[in-house]
C-alpha cells in the first residue's frame, strides 16, 4: 500500500490505479467539543503518522440526528495535513442551503465530497425535525457539475451577469450491492448509473458481509463500462450494533443472523470478540484488494487507531500470506433468500411477469393526450393553451385536474408531474423523501426506511407495476428538481407550455 503524506493525498490516491486507497469513517456527534471531539482529533493525529489512510470521512448528521457540521471538523483535519472526506446529505437543506454549502467547502478547499440523500431525520429540538429532500443525489452530483464549469448562472438568477469561478470538487456517491430483493436491488443498479451520468468521481459502497454481492457490484460496473474507482465499505461493528443491524434497526444494512451468532460465540472470549472482530475484517480488507476493489472505505463503533492499525497490518499478512479464495467463505455471511444478479435470465420473475392493469391503463391513456402522436394530443393541448390565457378558467381547470388526480393517484399538486416516469405512482404522496430518481438506500427487504416492516418501498411498487422495463441497464438522464413556484398549478398545462420538467431537460 503505497504511503502517502499530501492534503490532497485521497484524490491523488484514487487516480493512481496502483493504490489501494484507504479512508475512514468519523462520526462527530453532537456538540462542538468535548472528550469525542478530542479523541476524533487524536485519531486524526496517528493516522497522519502512520500515512497509509489517505482520508478522513466525516459523515454529515447520521441517523438523521444533530451533529456537529462536517466542515467544522473537515477543517481541523485539513489543518493537521489529511485530507476530509465531506459528507453532503440532503435531509436537513434546501438546494440553496446546499449550494451555500458548496461554496464554502470551495472556499476551504474542502473539495472532496460525498454526495448521498441522507437517513431520513429523527430526534431533534422539541421532537422530530421536518424532512427536506428538496434535492436527490443526482440532482446534487448534477449541481456539482455544473459548478465545475466556469460558466454564468441561468438568465434571470441574481447575480447573473458574473461567471461563477470553475470549481474543483472530486465527488462520489453511495450504492448498495446488498438488496435482498430484485425490484430494490436492480434501482440500486440503474440509479448508480444516473449518479456517473450526473457526474460522479467515485463510488463507495453500502457496509454488508455477503462476498458475493461485493463481487456483483464490480461485475456490475465492468459490464456497464463504468470506469470510477470503487471503495468498498468494511465496518467493524461491536456486539450492540451488531444486534441493531441484525434486528432491521440501522437503515438499508442487511446483516444475517448467521453472523451475529457467530459474533455472539467470539464474544465468550475474555476480550469479547475484539480481535476476532478485527481479523474478520482484516480479512475482508484482504479479499477485497485481491478482487479488485480500489480501496476500502473502513469504519467501526470506538475504534482507536491502535486497533485500526493492527486490522492494516493483519490484512497485509493476509494478503501476501493466505489463500485468499479460503478466506473469502470464512468472512462470506449472505442473507438467507437474497436476489442476485446472476439469476437474472429469460425465465425471470421480472420476464415473465405482464405489467399492471393499472399501469397498461394509464400507458394507454397518456400515448393517446400526452404523447405528440396520440390521437388525443392537438385537442388537449389547444384546450391547455387557451384555458392557460385565462386567470378563472386556469384556476377552475387546475382544480378539476387536482380532484381527479387526488382519486387516482393522491396528487399533491405540485405543478410538475412525474408520475409517468414513476410508472403511474405519485412520489410526492407515495415515497416520504419524495425521491423522484429512484430510490435511496434505507430500504430494508422491500420495505420502507421510514415505515420498516409496514409500508412497501415506493419503489419497489413502481418496479411491480412493470417489471420488465427495467431488465436491460440502462443510464438515464436524472430528472432536474421540482420548480416550487409550480406548485398547486395545472401540470397539464406546465407540459403544454413546456413550464415544467421536459422543458428543463431540452
């Protein structure tokens, strides 16, 4: 593992393809201070001796509780000559809140980013906070982008008339490979492929123990020509998390029973487990590297350094020393019943399965009005374009549109609808973060973050409308964000007059 002692040593690392990048995961908690913070900032101190973690990664209000701002801390790291690793989640701002944010990550030199949508919020100030989503991670990654470009703002934004400076950021987004379901895991696939078409610079996978699906999300990028960098994600979890994760109660982290009995046993050591722990995951560091990985991105509940060292060292030996298709089925703990992608084929569910009735319906329906060869189109939109020059008749025709979309598909009237590219479901009503790119990654066996074990995945029920639409891989275009000053307009007629999503995609 070649050492490296720059600020910037992550990027340079990860664009070397004959390093193995190492990054570590810190969780600030709440408060500005305190014994946490000064055991973080030690932590921060040793690994810059020993030079082989190339960046601390500093997660942005995990759980979806308050923490100390990860440019805080980021700058205490950058200061001690690591590079920060920035968590931007979408849960707690705005897309202004967001771009502010950007710009001063920029102004910091904070330009290491990772972008992802964030655990739904929890606990906060006199109860549970208001959840935000006013932006996906591709729409983020999609914004990042644009920001790199030394180009003016849009017509008509304030400010307009000065050009933005280009803006160096290096960012990478989050995907899961551990889905046990074939509607959740083949979103999981197709939306990594609309975050590297909005520009993203790496990828790191979710934590999970399943060898295999380590090795389907590389399969997955070779066969899609997807030619970032993967980090794979290696936590050590202690007996308590342990048994959280396993009882559903960490979002989207699948760990089997099989595991937890075996950590259970280690635990009767007179160390309880702790080394056995930390050889499990040296030995996944090992596997990893050997199988193709360009790092791993570590993690662990009250790790010190010592201990993260002695996991560094041990996968070493590993490494040179052990047969590593051995080791692979001693650190392998699938989730019983887990879809793979291997069993895709001509017989599949998904193949074989006819879409909806609801959804055949509702296809029908929009070819013939909303398609520009449908039978219905030039009527339905000289109706839109005349109803749209007066203010009364706009509002009566807006109301009637918000009845009947309230009965069929509980609209929420947000002027811009996406319910065709949902496959006939509404994401402002349906899913509680209101992704409209496909979903995030709390889901846990189908079902949603926010309701576990309740409320099926929005998702998940959009796939089962028309499972055979999303057989092939494909790398779509991100739909852009909800224009709010649309909101409880006609969609109608913002699609007639190309106000809405499908003027901004051109």
């Amino acid at each position: 593992m070649t050492i490296r002692h720059t600020t910037d040593s992550f990027r340079a690392s990860l664009l070397n393809e004959q390093d193995f990048t190492l990054s570590f995961e810190l969780v600030p908690g709440r408060g500005s201070g305190g014994k946490r913070l000064d055991a973080i900032l030690q932590f921060a101190e040793e690994c810059k001796k020993d030079g082989r973690i190339t960046a601390l990664s500093i997660t942005d209000n995990p759980g979806g509780h308050p923490a100390l701002a990860p440019t805080s801390l980021g700058l205490d790291i950058q200061a001690l000559g690591l590079a920060p690793l920035i968590h931007v989640s979408l849960k707690d701002k705005n897309r202004n809140m967001a771009e502010s944010q950007l710009f001063e990550c920029h102004r910091h030199h904070l330009l290491n980013l990772l972008v992802l949508s964030g655990d739904y919020p929890r606990y906060g100030f006199h109860g549970q906070a208001k959840p935000v989503f006013d932006l996906d991670s591709p729409q983020l990654l999609t914004l990042i982008h644009r920001l790199r470009q030394p180009l003016p703002l849009e017509k008509g934004a304030p400010g307009s008339l000065m050009p933005l400076p280009a803006m160096d950021f290096m960012a990478g987004c989050v995907v899961s490979p551990f889905k046990t379901t074939e509607a959740e895991q083949r979103f999981q696939y197709t939306k990594l492929l609309t975050k590297i078409w909005a520009g993203a610079d790496f990828i790191v996978s979710q934590l999970g123990f399943d060898i295999n699906k380590y090795q389907e999300l590389l399969n997955f990028c070779r066969d899609n020509s997807v030619r970032q960098p993967v980090l794979a994600s290696v936590f050590i979890p202690s007996i308590k998390v342990a048994e959280m994760m396993h009882q559903g109660q960490v979002p989207g982290i699948i760990f089997s029973k099989t595991l937890l009995h075996t950590m259970r046993e280690e635990a009767k050591h007179p160390d309880q487990g702790e080394e056995a722990r930390l050889i499990r995951g040296a030995k996944m560091v090992a596997v990893l590297q050997q199988m193709g990985y360009a790092g791993v991105h570590l993690g662990g509940n009250n790790l010190s350094f010592v201990k993260v060292a002695f996991l560094l060292d041990q996968a070493e030996y590993f490494r040179k020393t052990a047969d590593l298709q051995e080791l692979r089925h001693e650190v392998d703990f699938p989730f019983p019943q887990t879809w793979y992608m291997r069993s895709q084929s001509l017989d599949s569910l998904a193949s074989r399965q006819r879409p909806s009735l609801r959804f055949r319906i509702n296809q029908q329906i929009h070819d013939e009005i909303f398609t520009p060869s449908g039978f219905l189109f030039p009527v339905a939109k000289k109706v839109c374009l005349g109803v749209d020059r007066n203010r009364q008749a706009r509002r009566l025709f807006s109301w009637c549109e918000q009845l009947l979309k309230i009965i069929f598909f509980r609209c929420r009237s947000c002027g811009d609808c996406t319910i065709t590219e949902a496959n006939y479901l509404c994401p402002q009503s349906g899913c509680p973060k209101k992704m409209i790119n496909g979903p995030c990654g709390g889901s846990l066996h189908g079902f949603c973050e926010v309701y576990p074990g309740e409320r099926v995945c929005f998702w998940v029920r959009v796939y089962q409308q028309n499972p055979a639409a999303h057989l092939d891989s494909k790398s779509p275009t991100p739909l852009p964000p909800k224009d709010w000053a649309l909101q409880g307009s006609s969609s109608w007629i913002n699609y007639f007059t190309e106000r809405d999503h499908h003027k901004k995609d051109g």
